[in-house]
C-alpha cells in the first residue's frame, strides 16, 4: 500500500515536471519567432527606405568629381558640335546676340596663350526647368584644333550655376538635361553651343545671376522670362 502511494506520487511529479518543461520549450518558441518577425519587419521597413534603382535620396547636390569626370576625361565616345548649331531647334549660334560674355585665359591643345570666350546666348524658362544656350569660342592661333570644353576647363566639367538674389538660393546645373563637357568639340576662333538646364525658381522671381566661368564675374539680373 506504502509502495504504492509512493509510486503514485512519483509518476505525477515526472508529470508535472514534464508539462512545465513543455510550457517554457513553447514559451521561448514563440518568443523566437515574434523577435524574428520583428526583425523581418525592420528590415522591410528599412529596406524600403532606401533609393530605388540606385537613386539618390539628396534632391540638391553640388557637382562631385569623380567618375563622371573621369568618363570624359579620355575624350572617348564624344561627338562633334555643328558649326553654328543651338542644341538642334533650328537656331544658328550666329544668329545669337550674346547677353552676356567674358573671356578667360585658357591653354588649349597645347596652346598656353590662348583664350577662352564664354557667352550667355539664350535662356528660357520652361516650367520648373531654366534652359539655356551658352557659347564657347576658343581664341588661338592653332589651325588644327583638336580640343574640347572638359579639356579647356584643365580636365574639369563646367558646371554653372545660377543665384536667385531674391530668395538668396543657389541653383546647381541638372546634369542628365545638360550637355557634357567633353562632348563640346571647340573650333579655332568659331563659336561652338552647348545646352545647360537649371531648376527654375518660384514663378515672382524673373531675373538671376549666371555664372559664365569658375572665378570671373557672374552675369547679373539677367531676364528668365
């Protein structure tokens, strides 16, 4: 009877011992996986947060050296402006007034007394964007020119910008809408065009500063509209 009762007692502790041992297993499997849907979770979430297809999540950017630079450094793959041709809508750069203009010192295609002629020749404002036309005339005495804006600017892209005096705002060239530098075949004292595009400002601003050339002086209050 004795061994009995103690046998009894034995077996519901294994019992019991067995069903806690069951509840903490279960427990901490839940726990698991609520930590990995938590994780998932954050990781969709932050996945999401990121640029697609390899955009950037900065909408104004300065002009960064490096490999766009780099690209037309060569002068690979570059194709030769027209003589007198703006940007394919049928105006002649000849038929241009210049708004503006300046000339800057420049040695091109090897020629350190040479000079460089930058011109403001158009400039339209087309709903959020500003385009313009700007013209490069390479002064020298070299009959056989073979040079490029990228290599006139010492290997550099020319990137302008425009400054909105009102709101005191910079606007940085949009680089995709304009033309590359090293595309911008220059010819011995014949003016060459490229095509440059800025974001517009607010619809009360209708004048800007134009920069022309990295350190001369800026164009100012030049009609965008």
């Amino acid at each position: 009877m004795f061994k009995s009762a103690t046998s009894k007692a034995i077996v519901c502790l294994g019992l019991a011992t067995s069903l806690a041992l069951t509840g903490c297993s279960v427990g901490v499997s839940d726990e698991g996986k609520d930590n990995t849907q938590n994780a998932e979770q954050a990781s969709a979430q932050q996945q999401g947060a990121q640029p697609q297809d390899g955009g950037s999540m900065t909408q104004e950017s300065e002009p960064a050296e490096g490999a766009e630079e780099s690209a037309t450094a060569s002068g690979e793959g570059q194709d030769s402006n027209a003589e007198g041709t703006a940007s394919g809508d049928g105006v002649t750069a000849d038929s241009l007034d210049a708004l503006a203009s300046t000339t800057v010192r420049a040695e091109i295609s090897g020629d350190k007394d040479a000079s460089l002629t930058v011109e403001l020749l158009s400039v339209e404002r087309k709903g959020d964007l500003i385009e313009t036309i700007y013209g490069f005339t390479a002064n020298t005495d070299t009959t056989d020119l073979q040079a490029d804006l990228f290599g006139a600017n010492g290997s550099s892209q020319f990137w302008p910008y425009l400054i909105d005096q009102k709101n005191l705002n910079r606007h940085s060239l949009v680089r995709d809408a304009s033309d590359n530098s090293g595309d911008i075949s220059l010819m011995a004292n014949k003016r060459v065009t490229g095509k440059f595009v800025f974001p517009a400002p607010p619809e009360d601003v209708h004048e800007m500063d134009f920069q022309l050339w990295e350190g001369a002086e800026m164009a100012k209050d030049v009609k965008i509209d």
